[in-house]
C-alpha cells in the first residue's frame, strides 16, 4: 500500500537463461551455454508477418554492425602508420611488382595481412574489406550513415562502395558528394546489380573524361582466367570491351538455340557452353548464320553534341545493351556502324535496330524500328505509345515498346533479360485487364508463375511502368523501368570544368 500521490517502483532482476532442453548433451567441462535468440523471441509463435518483420530487423541490425565494423577497421588502419614500413632504398623494402596498391599510402602495407588474421579470412578478402571500409568512411559519408541508421542494408552500401572505390579513387570528392545525393534516395528499391549500373551512370555522367580513362585502363587490363569450381568443372572468364561482350554473348546463345531448335535435348545452359568450345577451337566448323539486334538508347541532344564535337560532349552517359557509355565510345560504335551501313544508323546485315525516344527523366515515350520512324515523317505523324488491342495477344509494336522499356523481368530483384521473359497482364486478362502498354510488363517464367498461382501476392502499375509488388506478409517493393528517374531526385550536372575537351577532328555523320 501507497499514500495518495505517491508511487513505488519494483525492479526485479533474473537472469535469462533458458531450461536445458530434454536430452541435450553439452560438451565435457560445459555446464551451461549462452541463450540464443530463438530461445528467447520463440519463431514457432510467431504469425507469418511478424517473422518477416524479425527478419527486416535483423536485416537493419546488420546493417548497424556493418557500418560498426567499417569504423573499426579504418580506426585500426589508423593505428598502422606507413612510416613503420621499410622506405624504398632500404633493406626489405618492396620493389617493382610487389610494391603495395593500396587504398590509403599513409597505413602500413602489412596492414591487410593483420586484419585478415583478426578476421580468419584471406588477404585478398582483408583487403577489400579495408578498401570499402575506408571509402565509406572517408569519402561516402552519407551512405555510411544512412547504413549506420539501418536506413540501407550492407549489401547495398557495400554494391556503391565498390564502384565508387578503388576504380573512382582518382575521382574528386565533390563529384562522389554528388553521385552519392543522386543514388542514395533510390537506392533501396533497385537491385544490387540495377544499383551498380545506376552509380556508374551516374559517375560517366559526373566525370567523363576519368570514365574514359578508366575504360581504356581496363581494356589494357583486359585478360582470360580459368577458375576451378570443383568436381571436374571450371569457369572460363573473359574480360573485354562491354559491347564485344555482348556481341560474343549474343552469338554463343544464338548458336545454341539454333541447336536446341534442331532438337538437340541438352540444356541451354550446357549448349552455350559447347559452342563457345567450339568456336574457339574449331572455327572452321560451318554453322547456321545468325543476326543481330542492336538497341541504342540515348538523349537526342547528347549524340547531337557528341557528333558535332561540342563542349557539352559526354555530359550524359549512353546505354549500349544496357550498359553505361561514354559518348567518346558511342561516336566510335556510330562510326562502326555508319561504316558497315553506308547511309547513317540502319540495322546490321540480317539484324535489326530499334530507336527508343525517352523524356528527360528517362521515362520511355516511343520505341520505334526505323522503317516506322520514315513512315511517320512522311505521313506526317507523331510518335507515342502504341495503341490498346481488343485481344489477349499484345500487337508487335506493343511488344517492342515493353521489352524496352522493360530490359529485364521487373520482379523487384530479378535480373532475367527481357528478351527470354513473358509478357504479361498485371491485371489478368480474363479478369478484365486491358492489352495496353499501361498493363503489359515483362516477368521471367518463375516470377509470371509466382504472379499467377502463388496465394497473396499482390501486383499494381503505374501508366509509367512503375510497378509495385507486395508479399503475403505485407512487405512493399516497387520496381521502375531502368533509366527512370524517381520523384524528388534532381539529375545531376557536371560544371564546364570537368566536360572533356573537343574532339578537334569530329568524326562525319
């Protein structure tokens, strides 16, 4: 009992410990083992939406720790100056290839091997992490903080920290500063692989001239790996010049798929595998002819500026195959072209080409062959969306203007190119869903499937082709078309100074 007004507090103090479980056998000399968190926050009590609300909390919690961790390896970096290292000239000191590349010349050069014994993993994996470590601390520090919020998961930090790292670490910090404020507000609803395009675009877009530097640096550094994967199997790696990847790529599958077509019962997979033996080694080997689609996306005015040579030149990167360019490398793959299709950009011999026309915020507004586009001149029409189709098939021009808008499947995460994804209704067509552009969207096999027949899915898109895909549990993610520039995230803009000089000689057009 209390007087009025007055009140009493009790503490009681216990410790946690879970009841040993029915037969478990602990170690010799254990008595008892810490509580785990499955013993405390019992999973088989929980409903479906609250475990995946555990989940996202433990997603944000390890986001807290990565960027933890990020500050202790720097602040352990720190206590491992480089003036502890043998100078050039002196006894022991490295010379020529083993001279150190590391991230900060002012730590030790052993520093990595310390911090891959502290943390049991390899040298090269020490290193890595010390160099992301170090740009998220010293150089992004508004995408550490957002990780040290638990405002962005580790992977994502850790997919910008890459890019914008060790190949941008001739690059100014005002130009991260800004290729960090546009990336950082979209960045939780793209994939890792969407988000890592985006900052390279947008680091093409903020440095051209280092872009180009990069690009030729690494065409000098382009080589042939073989891994072992184990089990009698290997990976074979080669790395080149994006649009020669793509081209390569773009043949093998060709190749193979001719093969399934001829009823070859191997899969697609183990087919590409066997025509890329084969046409290295036997080249002389005849095989069926294959063409090509060249899709080329790029502001008007940047190939405007790019061909007449103007200072604005290289302002804005464009897309080859999907891949951020700069427009020094997009005037030569026009000169290409021009040289193999005498009378400007036509599509390759037994190929084809398609032109897309987008706005300034990267929303698409037309995708059109370039016999429609003369056709539209001489008849004296605009070019848009194309028009809705009273039946379930979409037309051709529809299809088209989907896949490339589209590029991949637009589950949220999903990465499967266009080009192999069905397209489909978002509302179902037989539940009176229109075959118009504003409800077509492009899904993989697996995520169509799952859109389909898995209970309590849920699918919503914008006429923008913003589409919003919700789970049984009630967790959100939306999906844009990629290029797409979100609402309320300004474009970023490079100052004269750092456009690359004119080109003196422009190529003609």
């Amino acid at each position: 009992m209390f007087p009025p007004h007055v009140f009493g507090v009790g503490v009681t103090v216990a410790e946690l410990r879970p009841a040993p479980i029915d037969g478990e056998v602990l170690p010799p000399g254990v008595v008892a083992r810490p509580s785990r968190l499955g013993e405390l926050l019992q999973v088989d009590l929980m409903t479906p939406a609250q475990k995946a609300e555990q989940l996202q909390r433990v997603e944000q919690a390890e986001a807290v720790l990565a960027a933890y961790r990020a500050e202790l390896v720097v602040g352990l970096a720190a206590d491992r100056p480089a003036r502890d290292d043998r100078r050039c000239g002196q006894g022991g000191a490295a010379s020529g290839e083993w001279t150190a590349q590391l991230m900060d010349e002012g730590v030790s050069e052993f520093f990595p091997d310390e911090l891959a014994l502290v943390l049991n993993c390899s040298r090269a994996s020490a290193t890595q992490m010390w160099e992301r470590s170090t740009t998220l601390r010293r150089r992004l520090p508004a995408t550490w903080a957002a990780l040290a919020d638990g405002r962005l998961d580790w992977p994502r930090a850790r997919a910008i920290a890459a890019e914008l790292g060790w190949p941008a670490r001739e690059t100014p910090d005002d130009v991260l500063s800004a290729v960090e404020a546009v990336v950082l507000p979209q960045a939780t609803d793209l994939s890792i692989t969407r988000l890592r395009a985006v900052v390279r675009a947008e680091l093409v877009r903020a440095d051209p001239a280092a872009a180009d530097r990069r690009r030729k640096k690494a065409e000098r550094d382009a080589d042939v790996t073989v891994r072992g994967l184990g089990d009698g199997m290997s990976e074979f790696r080669a790395t080149m010049p994006s649009p020669e990847a793509a081209e390569t790529r773009a043949r093998v599958d060709a190749h193979a798929r001719a093969l399934k077509e001829a009823g070859d019962e191997r899969s697609i997979g183990r087919l590409r595998s066997a025509v890329l033996h084969d046409l290295v080694t036997r080249p002389e080997q005849e095989r069926p002819v294959v063409s090509a689609h060249v899709e080329v996306v790029a502001a008007l005015d940047t190939l405007e500026s790019a061909a007449a040579g103007s200072p604005g030149a290289g302002r804005d990167p464009v897309l080859v195959d999907g891949e951020p360019v700069t427009a020094a490398l997009a005037r030569e793959l026009l000169e290409r072209l021009d040289a193999l299709c005498p009378g400007g950009l036509q599509a390759p011999t037994g190929g084809t080409l398609s032109l897309a026309v987008t706005d300034a915020g990267g929303r698409l507004l037309a995708s059109v062959t370039r016999r429609a586009l003369e056709s539209a001149v001489r008849h004296g029409r605009g070019l848009g969306l194309p028009p809705p189709v009273d039946r379930y098939a979409p037309s051709p021009a529809q299809r088209r203007f989907a896949l490339t808008r589209d590029r991949t499947c637009r589950h949220p995460g999903c990465g499967n190119r266009a080009g192999w994804a069905d397209l489909d209704h978002v509302v179902a067509h037989a539940d009176g869903g229109a075959t118009d552009c504003a409800n077509l969207c492009c899904l993989c096999r697996r995520h169509h499937r799952l859109k389909t027949h898995a209970r309590g899915w849920r699918q919503v898109m914008t006429p923008d082709g913003v589409l919003t895909v919700t789970t049984p549990t009630g967790v959100t993610r939306v999906s844009r078309p990629p290029g797409t520039i979100p609402a309320g995230v300004s474009l970023l803009r490079v100052g004269a100074d750092r456009l690359p000089p004119a080109d003196p000689d422009p190529p003609p057009f």
